[in-house]
C-alpha cells in the first residue's frame, strides 16, 4: 500500500509538472497577445488620426473644388459676353467697310 501512495504522489508531481508547464505556455500566450493588443490598439490610434486628417483636407479639397468651380463659371461667362461684345464689333465694322449706298442704319 505504501508502494500505491508513493506512485499516487509522483504522479500528483508529475500533473503538476505538466500543469505548471501548461500554465506557463499560457502565461507566454496571454503575454504575447496583450502585447500584441497593444500594438494593435497603438495602430489603430495612428490610423484614426490619419483618417481624421484625410477628412479634414478632404473638406478643404471640396471647399478648393467648389471655389474653382464658380471661378470657371464665372469666366466662361466672362468669355461669353467678351465674345458677343466682339461679335457686334465686328458686325459694326462689318457694316462701316460697305459702299455708303449699301450701308443699313
């Protein structure tokens, strides 16, 4: 019987041994994955900064666009009338290089 609780004991250390192992594998796991959370965490932190300076030139590039878009229509009307103030200045001269008698006033 002695024999029994002897081999009962060694192997009671020898669980041991193998859960203190197992427990120590998980400690490094456990260590290595918060680590690696925390790096996560640190770079999603960068890249929410990142995207919140995106969105910010993004509005400024959409306020850029909108002012250049009303500077072209302006001076694509601007061309407009210049060209058909041209338009009747040549009609004018137009009319002032016929004879006197086909001239129509």
């Amino acid at each position: 019987m002695a024999r029994f609780r002897y081999d009962k004991a060694a192997a009671c250390v020898g669980d041991r041994l193998v859960t203190d192992r197992a427990l120590a594998r998980l400690e490094e796991s456990l260590v290595r994955v918060v680590e690696l959370l925390k790096k996560v965490q640190a770079e999603n932190s960068e890249l929410r900064a990142v995207v919140q300076q995106l969105k910010v030139d993004l509005e400024e590039l959409k306020k850029e666009n909108c002012a250049k878009g009303e500077l072209i229509e302006k001076l694509e009307n601007d061309r407009l009338e210049i060209r058909s103030r041209v338009e009747k200045i040549i009609t004018k001269i137009s009319t002032l290089e016929r004879p006197v008698g086909e001239a129509k006033f």
